[in-house]
C-alpha cells in the first residue's frame, strides 16, 4: 500500500473540545437547539455574513433575557480545550515530516479567531512552511456535507483523495468524503473521549504514514 501525503482533519470535537451545553443554557427550551443549530449551519455556509446578524436571526431561539454579550461568551465557553491525546498523536506525526497538514472545518471566522487567540499550538499544525492550510465552510460557503472542501483540499494543496486521509467526528461527513473518492480506509471517525478509538488512531496513522526506521 502505498503511503498517503496529506492528513486532513475536522477541528470541533476532534482536535478541539466543544461543549454545546453552554449554548443551551441560554436557550427558551433545550429542545430548541436543534432549530437553532440548523440557523447557525448557514452562518458557517457564509450565508449570515456577521455574528450579530446571526443572533439577530435566532433570537427567537433565546430567553428574552438574554443579550448579544452572553451569546458571544457561550459561543466562547464552548471551546473547553485541547483533546491532549488525539493533538499529541498528531503532533507526533506532524513532527516526523511524514504527513502535511490540513483542516477541513464546518466553521466561521469567529469560531476560528477564538481557537487562534486561546489554542495557537492548533494553528501550528496546519501551518506548512509559513503557509497556514484551512478549507473553512464558512469561506468557500459550503459545508462537508457537500463534498466542495474535498474538492477545494484538493485544488487548493494538492490534497487529492488517492494521497489523502480524512479525521472527522461525524459519520456523514465520512460518508462525503467517501462519495468524493476517499477509500474507506482512509477515512477515520474520532470518538474523542475514547481512549480505545485513540489507540486505533495511533495505529490508523502508523499505517498510513509509517515511522523510520
């Protein structure tokens, strides 16, 4: 089997914790949160173009006491941190010079800021000799779901899905970038807070980009 150039990797719930529950406590109902999450996926498509305008457009989603203020610090709050071992597993390999580095995130420049301002180190990962490799939603309007990041991974970096692998949390992402001409083995899905799911990563990677001997 021949070894694969490019990892490419999801973000949220991935590399970096996302904690909902913040979110939800600013909520009418919890119930609410799957209409409001469905409002919030076209502002990481790039069709609300700011965060205040996204508020505006979800507020009916909100206690009436709740203030644009407390909807960017629950937005905040939700990233509670690094997932220490599944970013030193790809650490490791990045340090090895065996594999580049991309991310392909359902995201927005908010989202993205805040991970740059609290989690640089992040940053160092998908950053290849001073060029920093993102295919985010939230830029090219369009989510994993519809194939376009693998397409734009590909025509961006050179990401091709014969030399590629692919991280994600979510099945149907998985299944998209299979659909786009990922092999099923290339393809991984991180269970974060599984310590098992990490030791097959270890493995899945090892396999992919083999140490030196």
């Amino acid at each position: 089997m021949k070894n694969k150039e490019f990892l490419c990797s999801d973000l949220g719930n991935v590399i970096v914790k996302f904690d909902s529950s913040h979110l939800k406590r600013i909520l009418k109902r919890k119930s609410d949160f799957d209409g409001f999450l469905k409002d919030y996926l076209d502002f990481d498509k790039g069709k609300t173009e700011y965060l205040l305008n996204l508020f505006r457009d979800t507020r009916k989603y909100f206690r009436k006491d709740v203030v644009f203020t407390d909807f960017v610090l629950a937005f905040k709050n939700c990233l509670v941190g690094i997932n220490e071992r599944v970013f030193n597993i790809l650490l490791r390999i990045k340090e090895s010079g065996h594999a580049k580095f991309i991310c392909i995130t359902d995201n927005n420049e908010f989202c993205i800021a805040l991970t740059a301002l609290y989690y640089p180190e992040v940053f160092h990962l998908f950053n290849e000799n001073g060029v920093d490799r993102w295919i985010v939603s939230n830029e090219i309007k369009s989510l994993k779901i519809s194939t376009m990041p693998f397409v734009m991974a590909a025509s961006r970096y050179g990401a091709s899905p014969d030399k590629s692998v692919f991280l994600d949390d979510r099945q149907e992402n998985l299944n998209s970038a299979i659909k786009h001409g990922y092999s099923q083995d290339s393809c991984f899905l991180i269970e974060a807070e599984n310590k098992k799911n990490q030791v097959k990563l270890e493995h899945f990677l090892d396999k992919h980009f083999p140490p030196t001997a």
